[in-house]
C-alpha cells in the first residue's frame, strides 16, 4: 500500500501546477485578446497593455512554486525517493490544492478584469496606474491560496 | 512634504507691453491663467480664434512635412530615443529659425507638394503599366491597332472567347451571314479564355459580318492605339522610364531637404508656442489701452516675478492670497528622494485642498516593500545598474521619466539589502555551481534569515511592517483632525481605534493561538494583560457609541456603531494583504532556484555548460522581468488601497501652466523657478 503514497504527493504537485497554468494560460489569453485590439488601433500603447496581459500570468508561477517544493520534498527531483504513506501523500495532495483551485478560477476572474482595464488604458492612458490596480486587487486571493499551500506543504514531515 | 503654496497674481499693464509681457510669462512657465475679471463695458475679450487658427494651421502643415520626410528618409533612432528627450537649442538658434520662418514654411508646402506629385507620377506609371500589358496580346500585329478603312474594305480587331480558331470563324460566317464571303481572318494570339484577332472585309458586308461574329462572342478591342502595337509598346515603355526619372529626381529632391529637418520641427514649435500664446490672448480682459493677465502662481516664484515684470515694465502686479473657496491647481515638492514618487502618488490623485501630499512618508515604506518582494541582491543590481546608467546616460529625458528611473534605482538599491538579507543570490545560484563544479556546496549566508527555511517567520514580520504601516496612515488621519481642530473626531476615529486595535494585538501575543504560529511563548505580567482587555473594551464600546454620534436618533446611533465596529474585519484583511510580501519574495527565490536547477541538470561539459548559461541568461531575465512587474504593482497596491485607505483621498488638479509647450526641442531660456 505504501507504493501510492508517492503517487497521491505526485498528483498534488501536478493538480497545483495543472490547475493554476491552465487558469493563468485563459486569463493571459483573454487579456491577450482585449490587447490586440487596442495595439490595432494605437501600436505606441503596447507596452502598457503587454503589461496588464501580463498580470493574470502570475498564478501560473505560484503553481510552479508548490509543484517545485513539493517535488523537492517527496525527493523527485534529486532521484531518490522518499517512502511516503498514503496519509503523507493524501496530505500534500490536499495541502496543493488551495492554488490549483484558486489559481485556476482567480487567474480566469482576474484576465477578464484585465481586459476591462486594458479598455480604461485604450480611451485613458494616463490612467494607467489606476487601471493596473483592478486586476492586482483579484490577486491579492491567489496570493492567499499560494501562502497556505506553501505552508502546509512546508509543513507536512516526509 | 508638501503642496505648493500658490497665490493669485494680477498683472495689469499698458497695451503696448502685451506681447513681451505674454511672452515673458510663457518662457517663465509658472503661470495658470485664470481669469476673475468679467466683461463690462470697459474691458472686452479679443477675438484672436483666426490667428489661433493660423498658426495651429501652420504647425500643423510643418508637421505634415516632417511626417512626409520620415517617410522619404527615415530619421536614424536609437532603440533608446524614448528616452533623449527633447533636444536642447539655444536662443540665437531659436531666433534664427524665427526670422525664416516663411522660408521655412515655404519648405514645408515644398515638401508637401512634391510628394502630391510624387504620388501622381507614380499613379501615371502604374496606368502605362497597365496599358502595356492589355496591349502585349497585340504585339504580332503589323498594323495599327484600331478600326480603319480603305475606299472599299473595312478592318477591325478584336476577342473572340477561348478555343475559337480560323477555320471556326469562318464556319460560323457561313452559316450565319451566308450573303458574305469577302471576310479574311487573322488570328493574331491566344490566351486560355480569349482569342485576340483581326478581320478585313468589304465595306458593304462589314455590318452583317460583326453581327454574326458578336453571336459568338466577339468584341472589338477595347482600346485602341495610333501606331503599331511594337512600335506603341516601345513608345510607352519610354514614357515610363521618363516618369521614373522623375519620380527618382522628386525624391532625391526631398532627401536633399532631410537636412531642412531639424529647422522645421523648431519651426513647428514656434508656432505651437504662439497658437498658444494668442489662445491665452484671447482670454485676457482689455480695455482701450490697458490689459489684465491673471492666475495661479507658486508662492516661492510669485514674489521674485512680480518685482522683474515692475521692474522691467509700466505695469501693476498684485500678489494676493486665494480665497476660501477657490480649488487651486496642484504640485508636489519633496527632498530629491521622495520626490521620484510623486508619480506613484500622482498616478492614484494629487492631494485635494486640506489634504497633505502623502509622497515623503510614502516613499520610504515604498522602496522597504519593493526591496522585501524582489528580495533578490543580484536582480537589485541588475535593476539598479541599469536605471542609474540610463539616467546619467540620458540627462534630457522628460522629467517623468526619470523621476520612475529614479524610483526603480532606489527600489533596487533596497533588493540588494533585501537579498543580502536573506541570502538570495540569482536565487541559490552560488549553491548550485560550487555543487556542480567544485563538488562542495557553498552556501553563501544570510545576514538575517532564509525564508525558505523560516517562511513562518517571516510571515509574522510581514504583518508586523503591515501593521506599522497601516498604524501611520491611522496616525496621519489624527494628525489631519487634529490640525483642523476637530479634536471630536481625532478622538472617536482614531484614538478609539488605536485603543482597540492595540488591545486586540496585545490580548493575541500570549495566547496559544500565537505561539504556535511563531513556535515561541509570550508571557507578560497580569498587569498588561489586564490593560489589554480594558484598552479593547474601551475602545470597542467607545467606537459602537461615538461612530454614529451625527445621527440623533439614539437607536439608529448605536446600530451605525456596531456597524463601525464590524470595519475590524477590514484591518484583519488589510494586516492580512502584508502576506504577499512573504509570497512574492518566495515566488522569485523559488523560481530562480527552479531555473538554476534545470541548468543543473545537464552533463558537465561544454555543451552542457554553454546550455547552463543560455539557460540561466533566459531564465532570470523572465524571472527578474515578471517579478519586478509584480513587486511594482503590489507596492502600488498596498500603498494605494491599505495605507491611503486609512487617510488620503486625492482628487487634486494638477497644475497647468502657460508655458511654452514644444513637442521637438526646447530653447534654453532663463527661468525662475
């Protein structure tokens, strides 16, 4: 039975990995659409605008973040495995999902408010300090998911 | 820490002066006009919208020219001409462009037509073109190609559709204009749709013969040319080589004009300045020969301006204080460091009338938390190499620009602390090349702690620096009623909440719920316990009493009060956002190591070590691009949401000033402030 204990560890540093890429490659994407339509119409605006795409981006890193230490934890990245139990396992499995369920969704809410400010940047652009700010704010919560997961999984004894 | 104080100017003076004293005024630049002075009978407004017009007409005119010749001969531009700024002339230089400016003006209507015709000679080459290719299906023709006559025969050319051959025409003729016999057909090309062809026949049967072959499609050629298709093909040939000579000799006449440009953008902006200098004549209240000029002015200036316009001409200036109720416009001034935040502050609202300007004790909390997320040494060098290069590099770059330059140099300079602090260098980098290449790790120290290893820790200190910074907007609020005498409210909303916030933390520190979050026991005598709870009490009643103290219904008091108290969960969230200052420097240790461990991974040879740099080269320029973005938007945040939350609103009018607003170059002039 201890052989799945390993294989629960793995599934939780590939949920939060999974989860959050996927959220932060749709919220980049529709941000990323929002922006070509603006660089159509006024090509000197692109570097804001790149920007703002770029903010719903992050979640994908905070992915990467626990999949890392969660990998370097259970010994896969230096070769030797640990012997993990299957209540271990279950346990980094749980403590990886905070930031792949609210990276996935936080990342989707935050590029749709990215679009919308990339539209305050198109008629605004002197605006562009207020217009960072909107999607900043739908962070603040995978900020959160990232801190508790980074906790636990920093926690759990192997 | 301050705003500018301003103060209202008038300037009264004689008519004959008005065009040096609005001249004066513009080069100083630190005026806002802002008329008090209505029209009455004895002064009147000016109608100068026709000049106005004029000369925007003519800016506008030099700066179609400028754009055509960027077209001709694009300007040669570094990748950093952004940041050169606006080239610096000097007077004489000004004034000589001055006195050519109808040449100069001249020039540009030159340039402007040239291209017009630049444009025609080539719309004329493209229809040659054109002609030359329906004509090339003629070419085997030996005669000309159009309908002539003889005194007894008729010929004429034309299309048939594809597939149609001499013996077919002939057979078609036959049947359908049976009378007819004299028609000679001669095919003269093929295409895969159209058969190009001509026919000789009498003239009586000419009629009869077009008709039967138009039932078959035929068409006559639908243009038609004097000479033979050979010879008219070489004739329109040399037409062509001539329109290109001259399409060639018009552009090398605008190149010869490049050398014009630097003289015409100063142009444009001589006439810019005085489109705006007549749009600010029009406003000005004149009588017969007399004018006022009136507005916002620094205080520190005011006086030194005042005493040259007197000195200098017969004129009346009066400095006065605003009124009560009067919104004047608004700049910042702070000591050279926090001064690179203005920006920050600017972006979110200048100070309204009443409020201090928040940019000085902004800006050291600013760089601290900025430092705290890169909290990498080498990307604070990095970072502030670069900025400091490019600000010594470019010192004509506009002032905003530089001023964010300046504010990224001062934030890298708190990495570097930040990372030494914590020991990140390009994340474990050290660790994982003295482990690959000289067989020992060498970790290099932290001087504090590292947050991987304590990341508990260093949440708590998070929170700390969050609570002291959120504690000195609270301060600052009390300091704004206090100055303002409302003592009332510096005692209900900020020394209750003080008295209840500190209560809260003190009755936290030596509870079990803290020593197991910081893995170490707090006690304090029973004294301060005691004080702890008593402080949370009062402040906790005191709030639920006073927070409604405007209403009189007692009822609806207390509810606003406990409505008040429920606002403690918007600090535990505030206190609660400092968390991101731990997750954000995790991300950029982390993922550096991320990056450093995958170049690890490859054989130790050369090829390995050339990917291992790529890899590392790539890697943190993402790293260090990502999270300087995130570092700056999550500064901004808890400075925007968390610290202006608790006492600043902004709203202000930045100031404006009649100046002379140039978009190439500016001329180096004697200015007051």
């Amino acid at each position: 039975m201890s052989e799945l204990g390993i294989v629960y560890a793995l599934l939780g540093a590939a949920v939060a990995v999974l989860l959050s890429g996927t959220g932060s490659a749709i919220g980049v994407g529709i941000a990323g659409q929002a922006a070509s339509g603006v660089v159509t119409e006024d090509p000197s605006k692109f570097a804001k605008v790149l920007i703002i795409q770029l903010l719903p981006g992050t979640q994908g890193l905070y992915g990467l973040l626990i999949g890392f230490i969660t990998l370097s934890k259970i010994g896969v990245l230096g070769g030797g495995l640990a012997d993990i139990s299957v209540q271990t396992g279950l346990l980094i499995l749980a403590a990886c999902l905070p930031i792949g369920v609210v990276g996935l969704l936080s990342a989707i809410a935050q590029g749709k408010t990215a679009a919308a400010a990339i539209g305050i940047v198109a008629k605004k652009p002197d605006q562009f300090g207020k217009a960072m700010l909107f999607p900043a704010m739908v962070e603040t919560y995978a900020i959160l998911a990232l801190l508790i997961s980074f906790l636990s999984v920093n926690g759990i004894q192997v | 820490m301050a705003v500018l104080k301003m103060q209202r100017i008038s300037i009264c003076a004689l008519k004959k002066d008005r065009k040096a004293i609005l001249e004066k005024l513009q080069s100083l630049g630190t005026l806002e006009v802002d008329h008090i002075l209505d029209e009455d009978e004895d002064f009147h407004r000016m109608d100068t919208v026709g000049q106005k017009q004029g000369f925007e007409k003519a800016a506008a005119s030099v700066d179609q020219a400028l754009d055509i010749l960027e077209r001709y001969v694009p300007e040669e531009k570094s990748v950093f001409s952004a940041l050169e700024g606006k080239k610096l002339i000097s007077v004489e230089e000004g004034m000589k462009v001055q006195e050519e400016r109808r040449d100069l003006l001249r020039t540009a209507k030159q340039i402007y037509d040239l291209d017009r015709e630049h444009a025609e000679q080539l719309a004329s080459v493209t229809k040659l073109t054109n002609s030359i290719e329906s004509l090339t299906p003629w070419l085997a023709l030996d005669v000309p190609l159009k309908a002539m006559k003889t005194d007894r025969t008729v010929f004429f050319p034309g299309t048939m559709p594809g597939g149609t051959t001499a013996a077919k025409v002939y057979e078609v003729l036959a049947e359908k204009a049976p009378d007819t016999e004299s028609a000679d057909v001669h095919i003269i090309s093929q295409e895969q749709s159209t058969v190009y062809l001509a026919v000789i026949c009498l003239k009586e049967e000419a009629g009869a013969i077009e008709d039967a072959l138009r039932s078959e499609g035929f068409a006559r050629a639908s243009q038609t040319w004097e000479e033979v298709p050979a010879r008219q093909k070489e004739q329109l040939e040399q037409q062509i080589s001539e329109y290109r000579e001259k399409v060639s000799g018009i552009e090398e006449k605008i190149t010869a004009l490049a050398s014009e440009r630097e003289r015409l953008k100063i142009v444009a902006d001589y006439y810019r300045v005085r489109a705006d200098k007549y749009e600010v004549l029009g406003t000005l209240p004149q009588s017969e020969r007399t004018f006022v000029i009136s507005g916002y002015i620094p205080e520190a200036v005011a006086g030194s301006v005042a005493d040259g316009l007197m000195k200098k001409y017969d004129c009346m200036v009066d400095v006065e204080e605003l009124k009560e109720d009067e919104e004047p416009p608004v700049i910042l001034k702070n000591n050279p460091f926090s001064a690179n935040m203005e920006g920050v502050v600017e972006s979110y609202g200048l100070p309204v009338k009443g409020e201090i300007d928040p940019t000085t004790i902004m800006s050291f909390f600013y760089v601290f938390f900025f430092g705290m997320m890169l909290s990498d040494a080498a990307y604070g060098v990095i970072v502030s190499i670069v900025c400091g290069i490019l600000v010594l590099k470019f010192p004509r770059m506009s002032p905003g620009m530089k001023k964010s330059l300046k504010l990224f140099f001062y934030c890298g300079l708190s990495t570097i602390v930040w990372g030494v602090l914590f020991g990140g260098y390009f994340g474990n980098i050290v660790d994982i090349v003295s482990a690959k290449f000289l067989g020992t790790t060498i970790t290099p120290p932290a001087l504090w702690f590292v947050p991987l290893n304590e990341p508990m820790k260093l949440l708590l200190y998070s929170l700390l620096f969050g609570v002291i910074h959120l504690f000195t907007g609270l301060a600052i609020k009390g300091y704004l009623c206090i100055r303002d005498g409302k003592i009332m409210d510096f005692f209900c909303d900020v020394v209750l909440w003080f008295m209840l916030l500190i209560g809260l933390i003190l009755m936290l520190l030596p509870s079990d719920l803290f020593a197991s979050i910081a893995q170490m026991e707090i006690v304090f005598p029973g004294w301060l316990n005691t004080t702890a709870k008593a402080l949370a009490i009062i402040g906790a009643v005191g709030i639920v009493l006073m927070s409604g103290r405007s209403n009189k219904n007692p009822a609806l008091r207390i509810a606003l009060g406990a409505y008040d108290l429920y606002n403690i969960t918007g600090w535990l969230s505030d206190v609660l956002s400092y968390s991101r200052l731990l997750a954000l420097g995790l991300a950029t240790g982390v993922i550096a190591s991320v990056i450093n461990q995958m170049g690890s991974m490859l054989p130790n040879n050369v090829i390995g070590i050339i990917f291992f740099i790529l890899i590392f080269i790539v890697g943190h320029a993402m790293n260090l691009a990502i999270n300087l973005l995130g570092a700056y938007v999550h500064t901004n945040r808890l400075q925007f949401v968390e610290f202006f939350g608790k006492f600043y609103e902004g709203g202000g009018r930045p100031f404006n000033p009649f100046r002379e607003n140039t978009k190439y170059a500016e001329i180096k002039e004697e200015t007051l402030s």
